[in-house]
C-alpha cells in the first residue's frame, strides 16, 4: 500500500494525478498538494488579460472534482521538501509523508533579475491569472489612453510562444477597438532570430513569424538583452553574436508585457542532488531523480539543456503535449516499481504548440525537439484559431470530469507521422 503525493496542480499535476489514480492498486492512496484549491488554465492567460476571458471562464473548484475520485487535496501548499526523509512540510507547519513523490510546481518567475520587470515593477505578466487580471487594467489604460507598446521575452526566458501569441492578440483586440493605428508596438526578444523559440526554429517559425509581425506592423529587435525598466521606458542592449553590445535602445511604452526567466519554487530550490543550480528538478529519461529515485519531475519545473548556444541566454520550452508524455511515462513508472519492476517508459519529448494570434494562428511540431528532426512542420491559419479554443474547452472538461486522455491524441495529425501524439516508448532500464 503506497502513498502517492502530485506536488502542483497546474497542467501537468492535475491530469498527473487523473492518470496516477488509473493505474493504483486498491489499498493505494494519492494525495495533490498545491497552492490553493483552484486549477486555472494558464495558456488561456493572454485572452484574459485583453478581457476576451473572465478568469472564471478557465478556473475549476479543485476540491469536488478531485474528491470524486477519491484524490485529496491540501491546498495549503508546500514551504519544503525534504526528500531524504520522504517528506513535505506544508505552509501551515503539517508534514506530509510520501511513498513517491511527483513534482509539477510549474515555474517560479524571476522577475528580480530585472530591474523594474514585474508587475510588481513596471512590466505586465501573462504568466499567472491574478498577472492577467492586473494586465487587463493596464490594457484597458492603453485603450483609454493610446501609446507605445513593448512586449516580448527577457534573456533566459523559456516560454517565447505566449510572448508572440501575446503580442498578436494585442494587435487583433486594437484593431478591433479601431486603436491600433495609435500605437507602434515593438517584439523585445533574447532569441537570436524571429521565430526561434528556443528550439531553433520549427519548420519555416522564421519566416512565418516575421512575415506575420511585417503584416501586423509590429516591429522587432533580436538578441536583446532588457538591461532595466523605469516607469514608461525600457533599457535593451542588442547584442552582436560574441556578447558584446552592438547597439543600445530606450524603448518608451505606454504599456509593456515581458515574460521573465524561469527558476524553480522555492520549495525545492537549492536542495543538493534534487535540483539543478536554478532550482529545476534534475530527471534521467525515466523523469525520475537519480539521487532520490522515488521522487519524480514533470512540466515546466524540470531541467532541460537549451538545444545550443546563443549569444544571449534562451531555454527550451516545455509545451502542453511534452508535459502530456511526461506524465504518461511517469504514471507508467511509478505503476512498474508499485509491482517490484523496473522503470521503463521515455516520454517522447516532442514540442507541439499552437500559437493564437486571435483571429488565427500558427502551429507546429518538432520531432524530435532537437534538430535534426524528422518532423520539421508548422503552418499558419484560422484553424489555429479555431483549435486553440478547442484546447481550451477539451483541456477544461478533461480536469472537470477527470478523464486522462489528451486533447492532442484526438488532434489528427496522422499526416505528419504523428499517429498518437501522446507517445512514450520503452526501454529496459540500463
Ligand atoms: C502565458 C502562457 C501561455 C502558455 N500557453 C501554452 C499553450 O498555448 N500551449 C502549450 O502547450 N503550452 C503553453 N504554455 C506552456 C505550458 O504548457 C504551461 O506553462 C503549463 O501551465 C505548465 O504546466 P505545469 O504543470 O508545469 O505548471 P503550472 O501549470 O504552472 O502549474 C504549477 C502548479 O504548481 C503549484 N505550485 C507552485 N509552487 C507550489 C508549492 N510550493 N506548493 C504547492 N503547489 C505549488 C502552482 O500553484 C500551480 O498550480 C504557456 C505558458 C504560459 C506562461
């Protein structure tokens, strides 16, 4: 009898612990640990913060919907993890004791290493609901009051997708508020070129991207380095290929939205053999941690190697599909050694990703993530559009009625070799 414990109820925890639950025995129990008692759904986040979603249109009760099948919940958080004694201590000093342990706390976002970056500072976020929410007032400002709009993704962001979805649907909802031509609006990214996305690029990303921000009349600088943000102005440093300074801009907004670089919660940031130096969870293929090998990562919190060197810092992004085979294999893994075997299922790492610019979109898939690939694919269209709300309702219905299939399995994408897109393999454990 063992006592499973999800530590994050995000995208990944919650279909973790629907899919966790499938495969324990009887006399098992599974318990979520997170911070606080609702799932919202975060690629929603940029029609938030334009007012095309209220935050309750992606929220769900976590209790009722977990307590259905007999998952409990305590929401209070974890302040630690203290995986050498099987245990989590929890924000109202309780401890929870664990048989294994799956992580899935998501990012936490390093706005400090910034100057004046944050919402706390004087950028937006996306990131988070209550982010959106606060960027829906600032957006409603800039509707009020037309200016200069700066958005994009700081050096050592991982998540470049959302910058560019983000910087469309502002676009679309101007246009759609006849402002549009009141605001020049400028794309501040550390990728090296349009469109790379910290994957070097996905089938033409390069060319799409940059003919979609030409048609769109937003602007861009490459290899940009957010040096500071003061109220109204930003600080960027365009950089040439060996680092140094090739060219200085100050960019006055009247709104901005830059996502941050990513590190790992505190709970677990700087617990030696559990994390690596920014605090995401060291796996081997198996997502199990090798020094503490009952303890699992999933999602967002894992350490991924970027795919090669830029001259500015640009992670790899962990899309809803890979965090989906991630989640398949661990649940496979954890079932295994529950029965006395041995780990043996590889998530297949494959970046999938829809990219709403709302009203339409572009879409690819990298398999495998690194290249070369043998599926280099993306395309551009109102179907995007159109299948990113798809995501949203099916993903949304999946956490209210607890299924565990996947939104992507049923996205046809045989064409592209892709049969079940939620793949993982096995391999006999070395
Ligand atoms: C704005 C934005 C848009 C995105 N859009 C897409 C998209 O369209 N398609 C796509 O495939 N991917 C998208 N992504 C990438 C990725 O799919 C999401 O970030 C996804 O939410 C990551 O899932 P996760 O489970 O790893 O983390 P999260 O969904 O962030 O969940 C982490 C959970 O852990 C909890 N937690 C944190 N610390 C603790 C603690 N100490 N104790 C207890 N609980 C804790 C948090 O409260 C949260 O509930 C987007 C990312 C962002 C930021």
């Amino acid at each position: 009898m063992a006592h499973v414990v999800v530590l994050g109820a995000g995208l990944g925890g919650v279909i973790m612990a629907y899919e966790m639950k499938a495969k324990l025995g009887r006399g098992d129990t599974l318990t979520v640990v997170n911070q606080g008692g609702t799932y919202s759904f975060v690629p929603s986040n940029p029609w938030v913060a334009v007012g095309w979603r209220e935050p309750k249109d992606i929220s769900v009760d976590l209790e009722p919907v977990l307590g259905r099948r007999k998952i409990a919940l305590r929401p209070e958080g974890a302040k630690r993890v203290h995986p050498a004694e099987n245990r989590i201590e929890l924000n109202d000093g309780s401890s929870l004791d664990y048989d294994y342990l799956i992580i899935a706390t998501g990012p936490d976002l390093a706005f400090d290493e910034v100057a004046g970056l944050g919402p706390e500072g004087n950028t937006q976020s996306i990131c988070q609901i209550d982010h959106a929410v606060q960027a829906k007032s600032a957006f409603d400002a800039l509707v009020k009051k037309p200016g200069p709009v700066v958005i994009g993704a700081v050096q050592g962001a991982s998540c470049y997708g959302p910058a560019y979805e983000f910087a469309f649907i502002v676009d679309t909802a101007l246009r759609q508020k006849k402002k549009r031509d009141q605001v020049p609006m400028t794309f501040v990214t550390a990728e090296p070129y349009v469109g790379h996305l910290g994957l070097d690029g996905v089938g033409d990303t390069k060319g799409l991207l940059e003919s979609a921000m030409r048609d769109r009349h937003i602007k861009w600088i490459t290899n940009a380095k957010v040096a500071k943000v003061e109220a109204g102005k930003m600080f960027v440093e365009e950089v040439n290929d060996d680092g140094s300074v090739k060219q200085s801009h100050e960019l006055p907004f009247a709104f901005s939205m830059m996502l941050p670089a990513f590190k790992g919660v505190p709970a677990v940031l700087g617990i030696e053999g559990l994390t690596n130096p920014r605090g995401f969870i060291t796996i081997d293929k198996y997502q199990r941690n090798p020094k503490f090998p009952n303890v699992f990562g999933i999602g967002v919190c894992v350490a991924i190697p970027p795919v090669g060197k830029t001259p500015l810092p640009v992670g790899v992004p962990k899309t809803g599909f890979m965090i989906e085979s991630m989640v398949t294999a661990t649940a496979e893994n954890i079932a295994a050694l529950l029965k006395g075997e041995e780990p043996k299922a590889v998530a297949t790492w494959n970046a999938v990703c829809l990219a709403d610019f709302g009203d339409e979109g572009i879409a690819f898939v990298a398999q495998p993530q690194i290249p070369p690939r043998n599926v280099n694919w993306s395309a551009q269209g109102k179907w995007v559009h159109m299948a990113k709300v798809g995501f949203e309702k099916y993903f949304l219905r999946k956490v209210r009625s607890g299924q565990s299939d996947t939104f992507y399995e049923n996205l046809v994408l045989d064409v592209l070799g892709i049969k079940k897109l939620k793949d993982i393999h096995l391999e006999a454990a070395e």
